[in-house]
C-alpha cells in the first residue's frame, strides 16, 4: 500500500509494509525515528525501531537516500503532524546511499537541483510540483474528452514551419562531416531518409486544423521544439503544447473555449492537489519575506489560482489595450521599459499590467495588427488586424495564443507569399481552403507555462523533469 494510502488508514496494529526512500534518520540506541517517502504524498510516514528490534548492522546501512522495505504494525503516532506511524519489526535494504548523496536534509538552490535533475524529484518541492504537473496533463485529457473532442497525435518530424519564423532543428540522417552536395555545392536533401528537408515540429496546428475540418473538434497535445536562443526564465527548447482545433468556431467560441478550459483545469489542481498546492504556496512566502516590499506578490499562490478560477475574463481589442496603456501612470512617467506604440508585440510588462493593475482580472485580447501574427489568421475587414487573440495571467502575461483561422483560400495565398512561404511547401494546407472549407479557430498553450503558473514558481526549468535549454541537453 502506498503512503498516501497508509497515512488515512486507522491504527489498530495491522502489520502493513512500508516501501520507499529515508528522508531523515534520527534517534539514539533505544529508539530510532525514521522518515520515509514513496512519492505518492508530500508527507513522510515515520518508522520507529525500538532498541534491539532491529539489528544494528541493518540499522547502520539505512541513512538519508537508502531505499528500504519498513515492515511492523501500523500505531497511532504520539508525535505532532501525523496520525499514525509504523512500530518497525523487520527493515530490508533495497539499495544504500552514502553522505555523498547530494540531495541532504537541507536547504539546497534552485540551480544546484537542476544540476541534480536526476535526482531533483526526491525533493518535497520537486515532487510537489510533478505530481501536479501529472493532475494538470490528466485534467487537460478529461476536459476535451468530456467536451466531444478527439485527440490528435500529430507529426513529430515535420517539413513545415507553422510559425514561419525559422527556428527549428532540423533532422537528417546524413553523415553531416560528409553530406552530399548538389552541383551548386549546397547540401542535397533529395538523398536524404525524407527525400527533403525535415525539422522537428514547432507546432502541431497546421495537421490539427486538417483533422478538424473533418473531426469537427480535435486537440493535440505533444512535443514541440523551438531552436531559439533564449535563456530565460520562460524558455525551453523542448516543450509540451496543447492545442485544439475546432471547426465552425469564430473568435468568440475560441475565447469562450479558452477561458472554460484554463478555468477548468486550474480548478482540477485545487480541488484535487491541496496538500502539494498548500506546501507551494508556503515555500514560496518563504521566498517573498527575502524581497523587498515592492517586488512581493499581491496575491498569495492558493489566491492567485481562485483569481483566475473565479473572475470572468475581461475581453477587449488591442487598440484598446494600447490607449489604456499610453493613459497609464507608468507610461506616463517613463516606467515602462518597452516603449508603447501601436504597432508593437506586447511586452510581458505591458500585459501584466493590464491584468494586475488596470482590470485586475485575467484578459483576453483581440484583433492584433496582421503584421506582428502569424500568416495564417483570419484578416479583419479593416485589412490591418487579424482575428487573433492572447489570454493574459497574472505574474506571467501571455499564457495562450490563438485565433480565427483564415478560410479563404486567395487570401490565404496572397498571405503565404507575403511572408514568404513557398506555397508548395504547404500545398496540402492550403488545399483544404479549395475542397469544403470552413470557418474554425484553435489556440496554443505552452503546458509548461501553465504548470509554471498553477504551482508558482518562478523558472521554467523547474516544472519539466529534464529541461532542454541551450548548451544543456543533460540527462
């Protein structure tokens, strides 16, 4: 049985067996105390080895680390913060750890555990915020299979860009100290496994709005990868996205199905990762004491969370968004440090603001100028804005991006060939604009900035097990 399992059961000297890792081992020759976790909780069950019921030698090999197999009956505790505790009888040993195991009874950085990310999750923090990263990917999959959509595994290697911006890995299976060359001496993808160039995926949306003008409602939820050299708090190299697909939605259903699912699975956490979430937030007012006043949060994690899950979205254009901006107190006196112009990509600044000073409450803006989107947005009769949309959060600004996907098919060509896209790289995409199309929206969240926000820390590196950055592909 599991120690979350364990810890609900009422003693009454049933002999149960313990599986785990010691967290700490204290005590003296008659009586030694010893705190096990099995990852299913953030709380320890406690072993207690009276004096002599354990031998010695046994007792010497577990330590901090070791992995055992505690059996003896399940007592009422008589120690603070636990019910019940497990009187030893037998211990084995699965496998010691030494005083050079690094993850120690004390406080340890957050760069020194992402440098021990192998062993990171046998940290209350670390498996605090898996366990509700597992909660968060789960309630993603109920909430769209309990809506009516299907779930679309779309391709990992790629010979599209959906983004257009160029950044991506590419994949090949070339000898690269030796790649043959065309007669102009540039590389010849025409031998290569693909016959073409391939990358890894950026994003699963192009596939995803195929299955959807015939599905009707789909997601996809996988990993994607961007070759952009930010070293950030906000950026990976490899990430997860979740991105649906829906078609006859207009903007206003993309905006409605954005707010009911962030809203959904943020309250999913709530009601079923209490005691992870109560911790977090606990840790991280630790953390707030050691900042100046004016750098502290205003809202407390569990707070911040009831925000989101609580407060209809505030909706409005871009263009309002900047005239709110160019009135406010921070523009007005130079605080701001990315100038506010019509025109501009939004500043994680800028969107904060909006959110955590003007509305105080989560915002969705729309209808961004065409030239800062993607080529694929719905262009609005005015001929300069699209059809987009960002959800923006506290602490964190944009969270989801998506729009009303352009459905006419000349429209749709003249603005491949505006960014320029070569059209016969995604002849199949546009194709879909000749053959029944359809008006259909679809957005994108980054599942790391959501874990990121649902468990409040503050690096992104920090919510996937084994984060790809640049210059680090560790583990």
């Amino acid at each position: 049985m599991q120690i979350k399992e364990l810890l609900k059961q009422s003693p009454s000297e049933q002999e149960v067996t313990v599986k785990g890792w010691v967290r700490t081992k204290r005590g003296q020759a008659a009586v030694t105390f010893i705190a096990i976790n099995d990852g299913s909780t953030i709380h320890n069950i406690q072993a207690v080895a009276e004096g002599g019921a354990i031998d010695e030698e046994t007792l010497k090999l577990v330590s901090t680390g070791a992995c055992v197999a505690v059996t003896g009956k399940l007592i009422a505790s008589m120690g603070s913060g636990q019910a019940v505790e497990v009187k030893a009888e037998k211990i084995m040993v699965y496998g010691t750890a030494d005083e050079t195991f690094p993850m120690q009874p004390k406080k340890h950085s957050m760069e020194f555990l992402r440098e021990k990310a192998h062993l990171r999750f046998r940290t209350n923090t670390f498996g605090a915020i898996f366990r509700i990263r597992h909660a968060l990917a789960y309630a993603v999959h109920k909430y769209y299979n309990d809506n009516g959509f299907f779930y679309l595994h779309t391709p990992i290697i790629t010979a599209s860009d959906a983004e257009g911006a160029g950044e991506m890995f590419h994949v090949t299976n070339f000898d690269m100290e030796k790649p043959p060359r065309a007669e102009d001496g540039s590389i010849d993808y025409s031998q290569d496994f693909f016959g073409r160039q391939t990358s890894l995926t950026v994003s699963g949306q192009l596939e995803g709005e195929l299955g959807a003008l015939a599905l009707s409602k789909i997601y996809t939820f996988g990993p994607t990868f961007r070759a952009e050299n930010s070293n950030t708090t906000r950026h990976l190299a490899e990430f997860w996205m979740i991105e649906p697909e829906v078609a006859f939605y207009e903007l206003e259903d993309n905006m409605a199905l954005a707010e009911d699912f962030v809203q959904y699975v943020i309250k999913y956490a709530l009601e079923n990762c209490a005691e992870d979430l109560a911790f977090l937030e606990k840790r991280l007012l630790e953390e707030e004491k050691n900042k100046p006043q004016n750098e502290r949060s205003e809202l407390s994690l569990l707070e911040k969370l009831k925000f989101v899950v609580d407060n209809k979205f505030e909706r409005l254009t871009y263009t309002e968004a900047i005239e709110i901006l160019l009135r406010s107190k921070p523009h007005k006196e130079k605080k701001f440090q990315y100038p506010v112009e019509w025109g501009i990509d939004l500043q994680s600044e800028h969107e904060r603001y909006l959110v955590e000073k003007h509305f105080k409450k989560p915002v969705i803006l729309t209808n961004y100028p065409k030239d800062i989107k993607a080529f694929y947005m719905k262009q609005d009769a005015d001929g300069k804005t699209v059809r987009a949309m960002d959800v923006l959060f506290p602490g964190i600004g944009e969270i989801i991006g998506g729009s009303q996907r352009e459905d006419d098919y000349e429209k749709l060509l003249a603005r491949t060939k505006e960014v320029g896209i070569d059209p016969e790289n995604i002849w199949w995409y546009l194709e879909t604009r000749k053959f029944g199309s359809a008006p259909h929206s679809g957005f994108g969240l980054g599942f790391e900035r959501l874990v990121l926000f649902v468990t409040g820390m503050t690096n992104i590196r920090d919510v996937i097990p084994f984060p790809r950055t640049p210059k680090s592909a560790e583990f």
